[in-house]
C-alpha cells in the first residue's frame, strides 16, 4: 500500500514540474520574442498571415518545439482590441495566380465589382501565387502579409475597409 502512494506522490510531482516547466519556457520564450521580425523574415520561417500572439500561446500548447513557439512570437501581433484596430495601412497588393482564380469565386468578385472602391489596392498576377494581401506602408514597403484562401468578399471589403486609409482626395 505505501508504494502506491509513493508512486502517486512521485507521479503527481512529475507532472507539476512538467507544468512548471512548460509555464517558464513560455515565460522565457515571451521575454526573448520582444525582438520582432521583419515581414519578408516571419514569411521566410513560414509565418504569413495575421498571426495573433494568443495563437503562438495556444500552439505552445501542443507543439513542443519552443524554437517554433518561439519564431511565433517575434511575428505575431498583439490580440489586444486597441492595437489590432489602430493599425492602418497606406495600401494594399492583392496577390494571385490568374490560372487559379477559377477556385476562388469570392476574391473573382472583389476584383470585378469592388476593387475599384480601393484606389490604393493593385492587384497583381503572380505565377502560383496562392491568393494573398500583401499590406504597404506610407512609403510603399511590404509590412505584413494575410493569406486570403478562403475569405469570404464581405470579409475581403471589411477588412479593406478597416485596415486600408482611403486614398486623399486630390
């Protein structure tokens, strides 16, 4: 009898020092992410699109790779409702391969019978290019890239809508 107790003892320390561990490598992994990444840096590690801090804590969960975790973090953006809605862009590259276009019915739409309310978003055909907005700063320079798959064209005109600053009425 005493050595099931033992073994439960010993069992249940083993997994609190599991979570403790777990706990101050994700500490350890947010302290060293404050180093940010560029955009073209975060795509080359295969970080594209919006990724939100809070996905690199649930992917921490189950991958037990903290390099990983750890690239996460210097490309995400912060969940926080302020910051995600402060952020404003001077323009916009829609991205994609015209061969393909035949499987994306919704962003077809946008570029027949919206894209002209965007002035400051171009569209641009790019050989196997999956569909992509490619977000530009005030002086023309990529600062973030969102895989648009399968968005939806009222989540397309939301998110332009949002995120673009109309162009200055000259």
């Amino acid at each position: 009898m005493r050595m099931r107790e033992i073994a439960r003892a010993s069992s249940t320390m083993v997994v609190s020092s599991a979570k403790l561990m777990v706990m101050i490598l994700m500490l350890a992994s947010t302290i060293s992410a404050k180093e940010q990444l560029s955009a073209k840096e975060c795509e080359d590690l295969g970080f594209s699109g919006l990724a939100l801090c809070s996905d690199c804590h649930s992917l921490s969960e189950y991958v037990k790779d903290q390099e990983l975790v750890s690239d996460c973090l210097k490309c995400c953006a912060d969940d926080s409702e302020d910051s995600m809605s402060k952020i404003t862009y001077s323009g916009a590259i829609l991205e994609v391969c015209m061969r393909k276009l035949v499987f994306y019915p919704e962003i077809v739409g946008f570029i027949e019978e919206e894209k002209e309310k965007f002035p400051s978003v171009k569209v641009q055909y790019i050989f196997n290019s999956p569909p992509k907005l490619i977000m530009l700063d005030e002086d023309g320079e990529h600062k973030e890239t969102i895989r648009i798959d399968n968005w939806k064209r009222e989540h397309l005109l939301q998110y332009m809508r949002e995120k673009v600053k109309p162009a200055s009425a000259s």
